[in-house]
C-alpha cells in the first residue's frame, strides 16, 4: 500500500474517532478538556518513569492514559460542587496537574529528557514507519490502535445515542425517563481521555485538539440536528485530512500542522458563507429586520396623521423625511419597498396607507 495514502487513511480515522466524541464536548462546553489532557498526561508519563525507570517502558504510555482519565474526573468533582463551572474548573486543574509533574522533573529528573513529547507527540509523516503484520500484511503500528478506538466510540454512540442525546440537551429529562446520564458522562469522559492519549502519539496533541474541536464547531454552523451533524463530522474530517495531506506535499510543510490550518479555513469560509448562521446570513437578516421594523414605523406614523389637521405636513412628500428623521437614502429605500408591496400610495403628494397596510399593521399588533 502506498504511504501516502496510509497517511491519508490515519488521518481521517484519527479526525472522526476524535470529532465523534469532541461533538459531545462542544454541545457540554467542556471543548478546552482535550487540551488539558494534553498538560496533565505529562504527571502520568512522570510517574510511570519513576516506576519503570527507563523511558522506553509501555507503562509511560498507560500512565499518560490513566492521568487524562483522572483529569476529567478531578473536573467533574470540581463542577458537581456547582462553586465552579465546566471551564473554570478546566482552567484549575491542569495548571495543577502540569505544575506538579514540571517541579517533580525539575527535582528529580533535571538530567533526563522527559517531557509529552517523548511519549506522546506523533507526527503523521513518520507513522507508517512503524508497522506490525495483521494477518501477513504490513501495516502501521499506530493505524491500528487508532482504528481500535474508533471501533469502541463509533459503538458507544451508536448503542448510547439517545441517552447521549438527552443527557447533553436535556439532563433533568434522562433522569426522570430513568436514564443514567451521569454514568453516561463519566464514560463518555474516560473515551475522550483513552482517544486524545492514543491519538496524541499518531498525530500529535495540536491536531488531536484541532480535530476533536475543529469538524464538530463547523457541523454546528450548517445543522441543528446531531445525527446530521456527527454525519457531517465524517466528511469534514475526509476533506481537511486529505486537502491537508496534499497542501503539505506541495509546500513541503508539516502535514500535521497543514491539516489543522485547513480545519481553520473550513471553519473560516463556513462561519461567513453558512446558510443559516453564517455571518453573511446573520447581517442580511439583520437588515431584513432592519427593513420591516422601518416599515411598520412608517405605517404606523401614516395611520397616527391620517385624516388630521397635520396630515399633509406630517405625510407629504416634501416634509416627511423632517418628522421621521430618517437618511433621505434610508426612507426613499422603505418608501419604495413600502409601495412596491403596496402598503402606500400618493395622494395629492401625501403618502397615504393602503387598506392593505392597515391589515399588515393589525396582524402585526394581534
């Protein structure tokens, strides 16, 4: 198989196993858990060494593992005192965590190169290096686990998506349908750990990040609905990766980081150009807004004046515009609007409501 397509197909099963569960995080707001785990794994790797003493032990590997999990913990126990929010309780304990290992190495371990990027931080141009053979074929050690845990989280999901879906928009209610979100959350927290940590040594902790965050954030700009957007998650996954792959080949750049860059283009021309919460969507609904809002004030000032003794000064066409102190640009603009939907007319150069706009500003006010 060529490389760089194993490359291709690492990557994409490194980016949907973490986008799979990052959606979770991004609708609880716990999105910046991921990197913690990528601070506090370093407390594990620095108490495994001190066990193993040697850093080629698979135990570092495992230590890192069960110190992502105990992070999520230590947070929820934080965040179950309610004194402290999901994030403010993030930003408490991996300072912690981290600070800890960082003094444990300065004292103990000064001569010794041990850090996350001993263990943990993979590079996707190199992966394929390290193969294994499955069944008489060759193939990268690290495609393996990463498709392992994809497996177990495309599974959690599938058997728990309804209790995954109301325990994250709805809690109260999985409790009362006799639903267990809090075991729920608990193993959903100890996969992201198991996901991050195992994919921190494919792709590297700043793509891990990228990944569990980036397809999940862009999925929510195009759809409201979750089975959409884990669905979404997939293909964002599959055009970043790849479009990423082949903009580091012609660059000759990391690939890893020209992958993350893309997931921040994706995430850039979707937050514009989305249908429905795009920005270009956003200010032209504000506009329209802007529009009936100025026409309703229009008609309402027209029906205020209508038949009274300052009808033609507060109506006509020349004096309008003094009394509604709008821009001459801005009220010839709703003035047209107003009578191309024939809300007004002109009579005896005085605007006039219309039947028409009368019945507009009833169902307005019923």
């Amino acid at each position: 198989m060529d490389i760089s397509f194993e490359i291709q197909i690492i990557a994409v099963l490194t980016a949907v196993s973490c986008s799979l569960l990052g959606t979770f995080l991004v609708l609880k707001n716990m999105s910046m858990i991921s990197d913690a785990i990528t601070h506090t794994v370093l407390l594990g790797i620095v108490i495994a060494f001190f066990v193993a003493g040697t850093l080629n032990s698979p135990l570092l590997f495992i230590g890192a593992g069960i110190m992502g999990i105990v992070t999520v913990y230590i947070v929820e126990l934080l965040n179950n005192t309610r004194l402290l929010k999901e994030d403010a309780a993030i930003g408490v304990v991996f300072p912690l965590l981290f600070s800890i290992s960082v003094i444990l190495i300065s004292r103990y371990a000064k001569n010794i190169h041990l850090d996350v990027d001993s263990v943990l931080l993979g590079e996707l141009a190199f992966v394929p290096l390290n193969r294994t053979a499955v069944f008489g074929i060759s193939v990268p050690s690290g495609g393996i686990s990463v498709l392992a845990v994809l497996i177990i989280n495309v599974l959690f999901v599938k058997i728990f998506f309804k209790e995954l879906k109301l325990s994250t928009f709805d809690k109260a209610l999985a409790l009362t349908l006799g639903m267990k979100p809090v075991l729920i959350h608990y193993i959903l927290m100890t996969l992201v750990s198991v996901t991050a940590v195992t994919s921190f040594e494919v792709a590297g902790s700043i793509l891990v990040i990228a990944f569990m965050i980036g397809p999940p954030m862009i999925s929510l700009l195009l759809s409201d609905r979750l089975s959409q957007i884990l669905m979404l998650n997939i293909f964002i996954s599959v055009i970043a990766s790849v479009t990423g792959f082949y903009t580091a080949t012609v660059f000759d750049v990391s690939i890893a980081g020209t992958i993350a860059v893309m997931i921040g283009v994706i995430f850039t021309v979707t937050l514009i150009f989305s249908p429905k919460k795009g920005l270009l969507s956003i200010f032209r609904r504000r506009l329209s807004q802007k529009l009936e809002f100025s026409i309703k004030i229009l008609l309402i000032h027209l029906i205020n004046h209508e038949n009274t003794a300052e009808e033609k000064d507060e109506c006509g066409i020349g004096t309008i515009d003094y009394h509604l102190r709008w821009r001459k640009n801005f009220l010839r603009k709703i003035l047209r609007t107003a009578m191309k939907r024939k809300f007004i007319y002109i009579d005896n150069s005085v605007y006039r409501i219309s039947p028409k706009g009368k019945l507009y500003i009833e169902n307005f006010f019923c």
